[in-house]
C-alpha cells in the first residue's frame, strides 16, 4: 500500500530546510524551521550511513510542532551520515507524508 503524500505549497515548502546540522561526538544535532502550517501534525527524521537511503536507515518521529531541534545520539565515531526530513499530518487515524527534503551529510566526530 502506497503512502499518501501531503501537497505543501511552494511557499511553505522551503520552510523544511535545515537551518542547521552539527556534529559531536557520537551524536548530530539537527535543528530546521518551524512549519507555519496548521495542518501539520510532527515531522520525521531519516538517517542513514548509505547515501541513497538504501540500507542502515533508521527514522526518528517528532510528534511536536514547535520542536525545532532534534540530537541523535549512540552513534558511530568517524562515520559519515546523511539526513533528510519530512512533515506528515494525521486524516481519520492515517499518516499522510510530504516529501524528504534534500539530504545532508555530517561527519560524527
């Protein structure tokens, strides 16, 4: 079963942008910017030592709106990994996604 996709506009679109990915040691920390629309529900968080996304993928939901920051921690040392992130809003019990934003990549220190 295909998921369903959220249609953000253009314009509030940008807004899921990393403002910020830092590394420390054996953790990241991720912050973006708070999404003004009133549907959205949480965002998710995908990471991952493959770039395609492929493999190792693990996902972190954030279940608040007005979180803008995100550390992962217990991670592996000298290890590249990628990020991207989505928002997804609940329709009758049913999480609908928007698109990953573009990855980014971070090296843990």
């Amino acid at each position: 079963m295909r998921k369903k996709r959220l249609r953000i506009s253009t314009k509030n679109r940008k807004v899921l942008l990393f403002q910020s990915l830092r590394a420390g040691k054996k953790s990241i920390t991720i912050s973006w910017k708070k999404l003004t629309a009133k549907d959205i529900k949480g965002y998710e968080i995908q990471y991952s030592t493959d770039k395609s996304f492929k493999k190792d993928v693990k996902t972190v939901n954030i279940g608040k709106t007005k979180r803008t920051s995100k550390t992962i921690k217990k991670l592996t040392s000298k290890k590249k990994y990628y990020v991207s992130i989505r928002t997804y809003k609940k329709s009758g019990g049913e999480k609908i996604y928007s698109k990953w934003s573009k990855s980014k990549s971070v090296k843990v220190k």
